[in-house]
C-alpha cells in the first residue's frame, strides 16, 4: 500500500479541523501495520499527532449535524483532501 496522503496533508487537516473549536468533528484512524482502529477522540491538538503520521492508513471524522457538515466538507474541498 502507498499513502496519498503525506505528512504536509496530515498536519493540513489536523490544524484545520482544530481551528474550528466547539465546531470541529471527532475523529478516529486506522492504523496500517497494525490494523488497530482507534477509539473515537476529539483532541486535534494533540493527540491526533501523537506519534506522527507514518501509520495512519485513513482516517473517519463524525459529523453530528448539517451545519457541520456543511462546514467540513468546505474545509476539505478547500484543501484538497483525497477521499
């Protein structure tokens, strides 16, 4: 498997989704070697960078209303985010 997503990308949406505060989504990963699937977590500050970005095979954000997702989907659009 190859990434398409690099670290630049990761640390893109990290800062993003961090940026919109009380707005921002949960979110949980897929880990690559491992095939552990995160719980459910919503510190983008932290702990989404925590360990670094290597094995992140994808991640799943939860959207709880249209409005946030309304306003997710834009920031992900806008930063070109494959998925």
């Amino acid at each position: 498997m190859l990434s398409v997503m690099n670290n630049t990308k990761w640390e893109e949406l990290r800062s993003e989704m961090y940026e919109l505060k009380a707005s921002s989504p949960q979110w949980r990963t897929k880990d690559l070697t491992t095939g552990y699937l995160s719980p459910w977590d919503g510190d983008w500050f932290y702990h989404f960078r925590e360990g670094g970005f290597d094995s992140i095979e994808w991640v799943e954000l939860k959207i709880d209303s249209t409005a946030q997702y309304e306003i997710v989907l834009g920031i992900l659009k806008q930063i070109n985010l494959p998925g």
